[in-house]
C-alpha cells in the first residue's frame, strides 16, 4: 500500500478547514443568510473533498480499488452540489426564498440519483453517470456573469464594497477551477496536452483508475475549456484594471496563474521537453499544488475576508487555531516541495528552512490578523434588491448540516454496498 | 422591492448587457471551436486503459515469387520488387517480406568449388521498419547453403494475434492501417565471387559466372478486430 503524499496532506487541510468551519459557523448569530449557507456550504464541500482525499490517498490492493472509485465518485457528489448551492446563492443570491433553495437542492438530489442508477447499470466511466461533472459550465458561467456585472458597474468602479463582491465571484473560480489555467493556451493552440486531459491525470489513486471514454472525456474537457474561457476573460478584465491603477490582490492571483498558464504552453507544448523530467515537477508545483494545498487556503481567504465566518471574540480562538494549522501545514508541505526539487542535501535545506522558520518566528500570527481585518461586507446600495430578507431559523440551519452529513454517510455506506454486491465500478452491471 | 428582482432584468440591466452579450457570444464560440479541435483537429488518445477488451486477429496471405539471375564473377546484379512489380494493390499492408537465396555450383567442371555470394537488401527506398533488430538485411555463403533474408516491413507485426484493453478500437484501427509502409522499391544486390575449379589452368574450363535463384515471398495481412 503506497500513500500519496501530497494528496493526504491536501486531504488533512480540507478536513482540517471543514470540520473548524462547520464549528464557526453553527455557531455565528446575525449574519445575513446567504452568507450563512455559503460558510456552511464551504465547510461540507471540503469535508467531503478532505475526506475523499485521505481516502483516495492510498493505493490499495487490486480487490479495494473499486470501492475507492465509488467513495470518490459518491462523495464527489455532496462536493460538487455544495459548489453548484453556492453558486445560487453566493455572493449573490438567484434563489430568492425558501421554496426556490428547496427547488434546487431536490434537483440536484435528482441528478445524483441519475448519477447513482447510472454508476450501477453503466459504471463510473459513462458519460451519465459523470452528469456532476458539468459543475464548472453551471458554476463558472454564474460566477463570471457576477463578476463582470459588479466589476464594471458605472461609477462604483472604486466602491470597496461592489468590487468586493466580484472579487468573491473571481476568488471562487479561481479555487473550483484555479488548475485548470495552468494549461489554458492549449485551448486555443489546438494542442494534445489541453485535448487529451482525462479524469485520471487527476491526484490521487481513485482518480487514476478512472478509465477514459470519447464522450466522459469530451463532457470532462468542455468544462475545462469553459474554465479557461472563464479564466482568460478574468484575465483580460484584470489587466485592464491593473492599467487604470485599480488592480487589487485578486487581480495579480488571476494574472499570476494565468501567466504561468503561458509558461505552461512552453512547457507543455514543445515536443522537445516531452519526456523531460521538468513537465512532472512543473504539473505539482501548479495543478497538483492548487488541487491538493491552495484550494483549502482559498477558502480560507474566501470564509474570512468576505465575511462568511465573522471573527468574535467567542471564536477567535479556534479560528486562529484553524488558519494556523492550514497555513503551517500548507506551507511546511510546499517548503518540503521545494527542498525535494533542490538538489542539496536534506540536512543543509533543513538548517536553511530551520534559519528561515526562526527569522520569521510569528509571521503566522501576523497573517492571521491580516486575513481577519477589516473583513469585506456587502453594499448598502439595492441591498434589498440583491439580497432578500429569508430568516433562517437554527433548527432549519440544524437540518441543512444534517442533510449534507447524511449525503456523505449515504455516499460512503452506498460506495461499500455497492463493493460488498459486486458492482463492477469501471462497466457496471451492463457492461 | 426585493420582489422586483429577476434574472433577466439583472442580465439585461443597461450597462451589463453588452458586456454580458459580448461574454455569452464569446463562451458560445469557445465551446463551439472545443467541440471541433475535440472531435476534429486534435489527436486525442480517447479510450486509453478501457475496461473493453479487444482482440485483434490477423488474416494473412502470402505473394510469392522467384527469380533466376545470372551474375558474373566479380560483378553485382539488382533485384528490384515494389508493390506494382509483384502486383500488390495499394490497400494491401504488407507484414514482412522473406526471401530464400538458393545456389550451385552450376559450372559443371569437376571439384569445382561453391562460389562466394553476398546477397544484401539496400536500406533505402521502401518505407518499411527497418531498425527493427529481427530484420536480416544481409548473409554471404561460400559453400551453396541456403540464404534467408528477413525485411520487417510493416511496424511491431509479427503476424500473432492478440488482445488489449489499453486502446480503443479508433486508436487499434490507426495502428493497423497505415498503407504507407511497404511503398517504394526494394533493392536486393547478388555480388558473386567465382572460384575456380583446379582445372582451371586449362584454358576452355572457366568458372566465370553464377546463377543465383531468388526465392521471394512477401507476408500480407489484414486485420480483425472483435470486442469482448
């Protein structure tokens, strides 16, 4: 049995960040609804992620591999609905009341049972039974519309609080679909590393085992050419605001990954570099590092400073303790990276990370207080028009997080059955 | 107020729905101009590692031939073949080509020894897979054995049938059906060294010649495919 490392590590910080957040936010009082289901949302998307990640992490014997393809794909449910939730919601809500947020949650119950029918009769690799994975069209295109509507309204384009709200809109495609823009030119170039990316490059041992069909691969890069389509446009916009002197932190995040997107059509697409050792460390230092390390960090970023976790006293503790935990161990992993692609030894790089950790003794705590200052908060202006008043009772709040354990539970105890039956992941009982 | 929101109206507001059109257009277009590259331009290695099975069987066919060349004593002659000479057609794929280089001596002279022949296949002019290490490109003889001259023509053939479940039947297909290989001429050279019988010192019994028997047959295949 092998462990991938960087995905474990990965699936610690997601389940590190769920289950603090899921803390935080069961216990926020007086924080408008849209906000409270997102910080709700964010905590079980990760933990299903997080766990998906420890368990996936390990390469099992031929016999278990089944049942690892169907935990990640059933729990992959509960994380893409939570994403595709909060995209109705947040940062502006499309679901004005109770009865449109049960609408959408029974249709998203929906797909997955389609989903789950079609695991059975076809297999995890049928383009139906991957119907989920058309997150990032749904997703991104909202997101993006947000985006642009508030970036360029006329004469807010310095007002903190309508740019904030399409940098939260930026902020959550960047951590759904960040990885995808380190190849996006191969979009446009016509070029076989963008064509020919499967569900299996993916990190992780369950990912690796998925097997790649015509059309699961043309649906699986469609939404990853619509990612980058979403990546570019907020690339253009971005330099255009750093050209008028309003660029902010988010727009050098866009610009940065899309400008290693760049480097990755150099990197990628010469024939020359094909089987040259630098492509794999290349895709770790940025897909692989986004996929595993920097989307738990995103989110972070995303429950503190939008606003969807408020930093009280009560709380300040375990959120302190929770960005900390996320930013020293992201950090150490990425420094271990980095002294494995070094080529010195590991005693010296040690004493080098030893000198650097010293000199930079409490710099976590300083980020901290960074991250939780003067967090972002919505505009008075339309406030109603853009976010109706739902009162949320905590009993309602109780059976939300009910339902969403519930879907992971069910999740894990189908995936198990489901091995236990004989249900051949990669065919299906069809097959 | 809150009621009087609805998509369109915050899609089509004055000041976004240009930009929103504009958006909408472009994405419609990049979705358009993926599906094309996907199915169309790219080479995109779809069904790799599969959980179908094929098996891919070869139906084989022999064209063979003979040829008689009489080569003088330090002197080289040519055999040319292509497709068109042995009458191939051009949808045909041609696995390898073997030939049989047989000799006597023919001078009648008594305890006249074998000749020295050196037949060897020119590594030029047909498309055919020839750093394959199997191939047999040259062999000398200097007492009338047998000569075998293997050419691999066609890339990994060996005429075994087989089955995979790391391609899909478009990428076994492209594997099998490049007609290319096998075009253009083959040239096989004959150099013949005489020995002289050790009566040769009278001047009517003379070794000056050889005849050479060229034996060719080339292996021609195509291919089946069935899933299971």
């Amino acid at each position: 049995m092998e462990i991938d490392g960087l995905v474990a590590v990965g699936g610690i910080l997601s389940l590190a960040l769920g289950i603090c957040g899921i803390i935080l936010a069961r216990r926020q009082k007086d924080i408008i609804w849209n906000k409270m289901i997102g910080a709700h949302l964010i905590s079980w998307m990760f933990i299903s992620r997080g766990l998906t990640q420890a368990i996936t992490s390990f390469t099992l014997e031929e016999n278990l591999q089944d049942l690892q393809i169907f935990v990640d794909q059933f729990l992959d449910f509960t994380f893409v609905f939570s994403i595709v939730l909060l995209s109705f919601i947040f940062p502006i809500p499309f679901i004005r009341n109770k009865k449109q947020l049960v609408y959408a949650i029974f249709f998203l119950v929906s797909i997955a049972i389609i989903a789950t029918f079609s695991i059975i009769l076809n297999g995890v690799n049928h383009p139906l039974s991957m119907l989920h994975a058309n997150v990032y069209i749904v997703t991104g295109t909202i997101w993006t519309i947000i985006y642009l509507k508030f970036r360029f309204m006329p004469g807010k384009e310095d007002d903190q609080e309508i740019q904030g709200i399409a940098s939260a809109a930026l902020l959550l495609n960047v951590l759904v679909v960040g990885y995808t823009w380190f190849k996006w030119t191969g979009l446009y170039t016509q070029s076989e590393f963008f064509y020919n990316q499967k569900i299996s490059s993916l990190p992780g041992a369950a990912n690796a085992l998925h097997e790649s069909q015509l059309y699961t691969d043309y649906i699986w890069t469609m939404n990853l050419a619509a990612a980058s389509f979403f990546g570019l446009t907020m690339f253009v916009v971005e330099l255009y605001r750093v050209f008028k002197q309003r660029g902010d932190w988010t727009s050098y995040l866009v610009i940065v990954y899309m400008v290693l997107g760049i480097f990755g059509q150099l990197i990628h697409g010469f024939e020359s570099v094909e089987n040259s050792s630098f492509r794999p460390v290349w895709e770790l230092m940025t897909s692989t590092l986004h996929y595993t390390l920097i989307r738990p960090l995103l989110a972070l970023l995303l429950l503190f400073r939008f606003g969807l976790i408020r930093i009280e006293d009560r709380n300040r503790s375990l959120s302190k303790t929770m960005s900390i935990i996320l930013i020293v161990v992201a950090s150490s992993a990425i420094l271990e990276i980095i002294q494995s692609l070094i080529p010195i030894t590991e005693l010296v790089s040690a004493g080098i990370l030893g000198l650097a950790i010293a000199l930079a003794i409490g710099w976590e705590e300083r980020l901290f207080n960074s991250l939780v200052s003067n967090p972002l908060v919505y505009p008075n202006h339309r406030k109603e028009y853009f976010f109706p008043n739902i009162d949320f009772e905590s009993r309602e709040m109780e059976l939300f997080d009910r339902g969403l354990l519930i879907s992971i539970l069910i999740g894990m105890f189908l995936a198990v059955i489901f091995e236990l039956v004989g249900v051949p992941a990669a065919g299906g009982i069809l097959g | 107020m809150k009621d009087d929101f609805s998509i369109l109206d915050f899609l089509m507001e004055d000041y976004s729905r240009r930009i929103l059109a504009c958006f909408l257009s472009f994405f419609m277009i990049t979705l358009s101009f993926h599906g094309i590259s996907f199915f169309y331009v790219v080479d995109v290695q779809a069904g790799e590692s599969s959980s179908i099975s094929y098996s891919v069987s070869f139906i084989t066919n022999e064209n063979s031939g003979q040829e008689s060349i009489l080569v003088a004593d330090d002197s080289s002659e040519s055999l040319v073949l292509s497709r068109e000479i042995v009458s191939i057609d051009e949808q045909t794929k041609i696995g390898y080509i073997e030939f049989l280089v047989t000799y006597s001596e023919t001078s009648g002279e008594f305890l006249d020894p074998c000749d020295d022949v050196h037949i060897e296949i020119s590594p030029s002019g047909m498309i055919a897979d020839w750093s394959n290490p199997n191939n047999i490109l040259s062999e000398s003889s200097s007492d009338c054995e047998d000569m075998i001259l293997i050419l691999y023509v066609y890339p990994n053939y060996s005429g075994e049938n087989y089955s995979t479940n790391e391609s899909s039947i478009e990428e076994i297909q492209n594997i099998w059906s490049d007609i290319s290989f096998g075009s253009g001429e083959l040239t096989v050279t004959i150099d013949v060294n005489t020995n002289s019988p050790p009566t040769s010192i009278v001047p009517s019994i003379q070794d000056d010649n050889e005849e050479i028997i060229v034996n060719w047959t080339f292996h021609l295949f195509d291919f089946q495919i069935d899933e299971f």
